[in-house]
C-alpha cells in the first residue's frame, strides 16, 4: 500500500471517529419511497425529526424512526458525561443508496412472464452536533 492510501485510510478512520452514524442494511422498500422519507428529516433537529417520522403514514418511516433512534445510542455510546438536550444533535446526512434486487416472474397474458424487481435500499444516517465544533 501506498504512503499516500496509508494517509487517506487514517484520516478516514480519524473522521470516522467523530462522527455518528447508524446503517440500516437491506431494508425490504424500494429506494425512491424511503428517500421521500428521508428527505423530510435531512437538516432536522433530532427531537423534531424523531416526532415527524412518528407521525408520518408511510412505512418507511418506522425503519428510518428505529435508524435514528440507534444515531442517537451510539452518539450516547461516545458521549457517555453528555446530556443529549444541550448537545443540539441534527439530522446532518441521510442517504439512500439501493441493495440487492429479488428478480421474480408473475404471469402474464398468452403464456409470457413480466419480470417484478423488488428492491430494496441502504440507508445511511449522519448526526451533527450543533453546539460543539466536533460534528
């Protein structure tokens, strides 16, 4: 390995440390429905995005409600002596990315088979800290 991926790789692992994240892999809903979900949370504060995914009809919402709620463990998880409401925690990143398609055959007129893909998504959540300099 090069000095120079040696360089990069720590200072991603050092950017890593300081930020608070959660993953939700393989979630069963297709992308585009559980971006219009995260799209009503980006740039909220915590408190605020946790009662709009509450109320929100769509699905989606209550995989994205369990994924904030897990940010927020493991911001608690390196922040032990903090108090949650001064850290003024925010919704800093969210994004979607798709995962693996189920490729499945229903039956179609004259003896033919369309093809349904049912997809499903990566959602990765950012927490940003508007207090303190360390977001």
């Amino acid at each position: 390995m090069g000095v120079r991926k040696k360089l990069r790789a720590e200072q991603l692992k050092e950017d890593r440390k300081n930020k608070f994240f959660a993953k939700l892999n393989g979630c069963p809903t297709s992308p585009r429905k559980m971006r219009l979900v995260a799209d009503l949370v980006r740039g909220v504060e915590v408190e605020k995005a946790l009662h709009i995914l509450k109320f929100s009809q769509k699905e989606a919402a209550r995989s994205l409600e369990k994924l904030t709620l897990s940010a927020i463990a493991n911001w608690q998880a390196k922040n032990e002596d903090a108090a949650i409401e001064d850290a003024g925690l925010y919704v800093k990143e969210v994004y979607v990315d798709s995962a693996a398609m189920l490729k499945r055959l229903r039956p179609a007129p004259q003896g033919r088979a369309h093809r349904i893909r049912k997809r499903s998504n990566h959602v990765t959540m950012v927490l940003g800290q508007k207090n303190n300099s360390n977001s």
